[in-house]
C-alpha cells in the first residue's frame, strides 16, 4: 500500500540525526557523545604535521570510526513486506528505494521507506554528493549509488553546530568530528551470492560504484578537499560484515584530510620506487602464481593475511578505479570475480568473503598500480592481532594450483 498524499521530498525537520550523514538543527539535541568522531590512537599513530595550536594535523597509523548511528542499520533482511502489485512478492529494505516509494502495511503502519540521496542511476549523475534532500525516486538501471542512510562519518552539518562542538572542548588533539561520504552500490534486481549474479549486472555494480566516486571526488574538490582517501569494498555474507542479503558494495570517502592507515602507508611505500623501476604488478616479479587472467588477472598473494588469500589486478597499468572507462575492464573483473567465487566454493571455502579494493588516496602525486584483495573469513587468534602477521596453514602454491585446476 502506498499513500496519495505522499511527499516526494522528506521534510528538513523530519530527518532522524546523521542519517544520510546529515546533523542540522532539528536533529541534534545538545549531546556531544552522538556526534560521529573519527579518533587516533595514540599509541599506535605517528603524527606527520601539527598546527599552531597543537592540534596535529595529519597522521598515519590506527583510528576508529565512532558513530552509534551505525548500530541502527537493517540487519539480515528479519523484516519483509509484501508488493502492492504481487501479494506473494516479497521484498527486502533496499526495495523501496528502487521503486522509489514508501511501503505500508493494511494498519498503514510504514513497514518500508524509500527515501534514498541517489549519487548515480546507472553511471548518470543525480543528487550531488554534498546534498541534504532525501527524496522517493525511482530507479531505472540495473545498478545504482545512493549516500548510505546510517553512516560512519557526517556529511553534511550546521555550521552553528560545528562552532559549539569546537568551542565545547568535546575533542581533544587525537579526535575530530568524522566527516566524509559513505556511499552504497546496489544491484536492482535480488540476489544475495555473487554467483548468481549476471555478469552484465555485476559489472554495472562496478561501474555505477566507479562513476559515483569520481563525482564525489569532483565535488569535493569543488569543496576545497586536497587530500581524499577512498575505501571501496564488499562484505560477501554474515560472519565478514554483510549485514543485508541482497548483494551490494560500499565506499567510505573520507574527507578528515588527517592521514590514513599503517595498512594504505604500507601499501603506498610499496609504491614509491616505482619511478626508478619496474612496477610490481606490471612485472609480477616476487608475487604469488597466476591462477587465471582476461584483461585482469587473479593470483594468490604468497605472504597471505588469512589462508586462501587472494589478489586481482588489471593487466595494464591502471591507477585507481574510478580512472577506468573501458566497459570491457568492468565486464572482466565482474567475469573474473565470479569465476573465482565459483572455483572457492567448490573448494568448500567459506563464504563469509571481503573484497577490499586498494584505491590510492586522491591527491597523493604517486604512481601507482590498483590492486583488490578477495580475503576469506577466517578466526585468527593473538599472534595475528600482535602484529600485522597471519600464521598459515595453507600453502599459498597448492592453493593455486587447486584454484587452476578447477577454473
């Protein structure tokens, strides 16, 4: 059921705080504990530059996102409704924002909300990243962006509400308010395995994701932002973080201009000798066997962070995800994911999978090589969480060899 009288756009007073990222006025009720915070831990952070009150500037090392607006997300599909055109039609959260309507019950009770800030139907740009308008709208391709409704950072915020927080003496020189863009990538139509996906379908996943991080990365710069660290990913079932059934990818845009992880400096030191010699992935000099490859290639990483560790990387020397604009590139690594999903659950390896895509800061003059890891869930124990060190049981070359076979 769906009311005439429906608004197209959600009133500015009727936004719960933070969703979408957004804290104004009506939202925010004077306690500082809800505010996103982006916190450095100091003992285990290298601060690079610190300012002339003392306040360091940019770090790299361990930080957490703190926001109890993600503890209100939709977890594991528990709640379902009905379609209005198909009685026996069920449907998940993400639907109404597909059809871009609200959903209620025979009590007209809302049991589904379709308000979405929708960044990219298809590849077309929409609502810009920075808005604060949630509004019903329809979906038309087979993947889209929107701004994740329960996010890790703000996005958008009162100015006056800034000025008290900073002038309340809630941070101290290790925290700041989290700002950034948390977007998520969805595929129209239902599937909740990687494998059942098309491969058209999963390639524009892909490439919606691609699009929509290069626009906000354009409107950030617009902005002022410099510096943009960009961590897109999937968590592919329960035990990795995939908290919804329906297949979908997500990116965090962190707009903080205060540093990254020892995991990306590690990543980006890696890459400095690059312009007095070959390029790693380039090479493949000192990486893992090549298990597969089409214009992207699949190899197990033979220094794995969890057993059955496995790494992509396009053949040509692509920096950065939202560079590509071959559709082929896209419709290769949708081809090359899924054969890989294919072969791994055949070797009965869990389904519980992240695939993190190492995407350079913007920003950063550095060349550089893209590079994604398919990294399955696994219990790791002390020694692992001492350092950054994984004890393996799986020897990375039968792996592969196993992973050839069946591909």
């Amino acid at each position: 059921m769906k009311k005439s009288s429906e608004k197209e756009i959600l009133d500015r007073n009727k936004i719960p705080f933070n969703h979408w990222g957004i804290i104004n006025e009506h939202n925010f009720d004077g306690d500082f504990s809800k505010i996103p915070i982006k916190k450095w831990d100091p003992l285990a952070s290298t601060p690079i530059d610190v300012n002339k009150d003392y306040f360091y500037k940019e770090f790299f090392g361990n930080y957490s996102y703190i926001s109890i607006i993600r503890g209100d997300r939709p977890k594991d599909n528990k709640e379902k409704f009905e379609d209005e055109e198909n009685k026996n039609d069920k449907i998940d959260v993400f639907k109404p924002v597909i059809d871009g309507k609200n959903y209620y019950d025979q009590n007209n009770k809302l049991i589904g909300e379709g308000y979405s800030i929708t960044i990219t139907d298809g590849i077309k740009e929409e609502e810009d990243p920075f808005s604060n308008v949630p509004r019903l709208k329809k979906v038309t391709n087979d993947a889209f962006t929107i701004i994740n409704r329960y996010p890790a950072m703000m996005r958008v915020i009162d100015e006056s509400i800034i000025k008290q927080i900073n002038s309340s003496g809630f941070l101290d020189k290790y925290s700041k308010v989290a700002r950034g863009v948390n977007l998520v990538s969805v595929i129209s139509n239902f599937y909740n395995e990687i494998v059942k996906i098309p491969t058209n379908q999963l390639a524009d996943l892909f490439q919606s994701m691609g699009a929509a991080i290069n626009y906000v990365i354009t409107e950030a710069k617009n902005q002022g932002f410099k510096i943009i660290p960009i961590s897109p990913f999937i968590n592919h079932g329960k035990m990795v973080g995939g908290s919804i059934q329906r297949l979908h990818s997500q990116v965090y845009v962190d707009l903080n201009e205060d540093g990254h992880g020892h995991r990306m400096q590690a990543v980006l030191k890696s890459f400095e000798h690059i312009e007095n010699s070959e390029c790693f992935l380039c090479s493949h000099n000192n990486l893992g066997k090549i298990i597969y490859q089409n214009s992207w290639k699949l190899f197990v990483a033979d220094s794995p962070i969890r057993n059955h560790h496995l790494r992509l990387a396009p053949l040509s020397h692509v920096r950065n995800l939202f560079n590509i604009k071959k559709r082929k590139l896209f419709l290769d690594l949708a081809d090359i994911v899924k054969k890989t999903f294919k072969a791994m659950d055949k070797l009965s390896i869990n389904k519980s999978r992240n695939i993190i895509f190492n995407v350079k800061p913007y920003g950063y003059n550095l060349d550089y090589h893209l590079f994604a890891d398919i990294i399955p869930f696994e219990y790791i124990g002390g020694a692992e969480m001492s350092d950054s060190m994984r004890v393996c049981k799986v020897s990375p070359d039968k792996f592969a060899e196993k992973m050839i076979e069946i591909i």
